[in-house]
C-alpha cells in the first residue's frame, strides 16, 4: 500500500515509517489550513484531518486506489485542571478515501513562561527557543519539547506514535 503523509518533517515521517514498515511511505507537503499553532483540540483535528485529506488526494488524483493519507498535527488545548492551563496532544488521522481514522497522544503541560510566548503565529518550538530552554528554533523537528521536559526520557518521534497507534488501530479494527 502506498501512504502518503501530509508533512515533510521528518519526525512525523520517522514515526510513519517505524508503524507502517512494509508499506511505501511518501512526503506531501501538505497544509493544515489552520493557525501555525493550533490552540485548541478542535483546531488540532481539523488541521490533522485537512492534512491527511490533502495527502490522501494527492496520490489518489494520479489513478492510485490502494492507498491512504495521513496527517498529524500537534497543538495545545485549553482545560481548567492543566496547572497551565493548556495540554499539549498530537492528533493522527488516516484517512482513506471515505472516513477519518483519528488517534491522540497523551497529553502534558509546556511551562508557563514557553505557553507565555505561544499564539497562532508563533508554535511551541519557536516559544521554546525564545524562552532559552533550546539553541534548536526548530527542535519540532527533532527531540521535540517533550524530550526537554522528560529529560531525555521519550522524543517527539516515539510520543507521535502514540497517537498514530490508536488511528491505525481504529484503522484496522473498522466495522465493514
């Protein structure tokens, strides 16, 4: 099968390639359509939902049937327990044509002075590096925030397969 995911970072194509290993897996740089940090669960989803559509549609447009699109977009959500009041997830869609499969990873909390620098326009990885807590501007695109926080504990990669875990169990699991 060929899966097309709806990003060229390579993080989220790593955590792809790792759950869907003998598939073929290609790049789209696909758009999210929503802000550059998503601030809320649903805004998440959506911006996931758009880039596996998107992904999905650029290898199916060329006659390819077997296939499907994946989109994974992390953002962070408000919630009134959160000691910051926001949790950060990472939504995973595959989408195939027909329906969403979506899946969530667990959720953490980003420092106060990190969400303080964080809206629409400026993403947690950019916070992170104003804040001084990284020399990395992108580091979205490698260890991630989360490796920071759990002191080399879990890296981006492994926290977006959580969530990709659950969509393609979702996937896999579908009723006919």
């Amino acid at each position: 099968m060929k899966i097309c995911v709806g990003s060229i970072n390579p993080v989220k194509l790593g955590a792809v390639m790792e759950l869907f290993p003998n598939d073929e897996i290609i790049s789209y740089k696909a758009n999210s359509s929503v802000n550059e940090q998503p601030m809320s669960l649903d805004e998440t989803l959506k911006g996931a939902k758009n880039r596996a559509f998107e992904a999905y549609n650029s290898i199916s447009a060329s006659g390819i049937t077997k296939c499907l699109g994946v989109g994974i977009e992390s953002g962070i959500m408000p919630s009134k327990e959160a000691k910051t009041g926001y949790f950060n997830t990472c939504a995973s869609v595959i989408y195939n044509g027909n329906e969403y499969f979506i899946g969530l990873s667990s959720g953490f909390e980003h420092p106060k002075e990190v969400l303080k620098l964080v809206n629409k326009d400026c993403d947690v990885s950019k916070a992170y590096f104003k804040a001084g807590l990284t020399p990395d501007p992108r580091i979205g695109y490698s260890k991630g925030a989360i490796f920071i926080l759990t002191k080399g504990l879990i890296d981006r990669k492994e926290y977006t397969k959580q969530g990709l875990m659950i969509a393609k169990a979702s996937f896999e699991n579908k009723s006919e």
